[in-house]
C-alpha cells in the first residue's frame, strides 16, 4: 500500500515539474489566479491544521488522533484538493492535449494517494468510517 501512495506522490511530483518545464504552471487571468491563490491558502490552512506530523512522502497515518477541524471540517483531503484545484487553473489557462494529460496524470496520482491514505486511515482510526460519510473528499458538499 506505501508503494502506490508513494507512486501516486511522484506522479504528482511529476506531473507539477512537467508544467514547470512547459512554463505552464502559473494561471493566467483573473480567475485562474484566484483560484490558485486560494488553493495556496488552503494548502498553507490545511498544514497548519494538521501540524508537523503532515510531512511525509508515503501515506502514513500517524499517531495523534484524526484531524477533523479547520479545513477537515468540510473536506477530507484538502491539501489534495489544493494542489488539484491548483493543477486544474494551471491546465485550463494553458490549454493543450500535453497539457490536459499532464492534469489527467496528476489527478490520477492525487486519487492513488487518497485511496491508499483512506484505506490504511481506515485500519488506524476506526472512526474514520463514520467522518468520511459526512466528509466529502475534494469539494465541500459535492465530491
């Protein structure tokens, strides 16, 4: 299970250089930029919701008990959403068959990472049954 959560994370890692490199990383226009400022703010909320424990490659649920404030409230993985919601802007700014793929690959990799975090979330905390039913995954109140 840590060998596909680790995939998934370099998928994802690949994915964002892969946009680096064709100088499509950033949006352009008033709403890809405000998306992507406020997927960095999530992002930065989310970290610091969750703590110093949030840092790692593989998908390890560690001890500390299950996070279910700030963000977590209304999101179950916000900081993947963050670097989706992120991606997409990016994509969608500079539209091309290269670029749409390199958003379906890192989709791919963030729904690798999830189904790995979840399943082994699911092992560690027994409660993450029931928060996960009243939880969305990446938009509040639809995904």
């Amino acid at each position: 299970m840590n060998t596909a959560s680790l995939i998934g994370f370099l998928v994802l890692v690949f994915t964002l250089v892969g946009l680096v490199f064709r100088g499509s990383i950033l949006g352009e226009g008033t709403v890809a930029i405000t998306i992507q400022i406020l997927a960095v703010l999530l992002m930065i909320w989310a970290r610091a919701t969750f703590g110093r424990r949030s840092f790692h490659a593989s998908a390890n649920p560690t001890d500390g008990g299950l996070v279910t404030t700030g963000p977590y409230r209304v999101l179950r993985h916000p900081i993947y959403a963050s670097i989706l919601f992120f991606l997409w802007a990016a994509v969608f700014s500079h539209i091309s068959a290269t670029n749409i793929c390199l958003g379906l690959v890192g989709t791919a990799g963030a729904a690798i990472r999830i189904y790995t975090e979840e399943r082994l979330l699911l092992i560690r905390y027994p409660e993450y049954r029931e928060y996960a039913a009243r939880t969305k995954r990446i938009i509040p109140f639809l995904l």
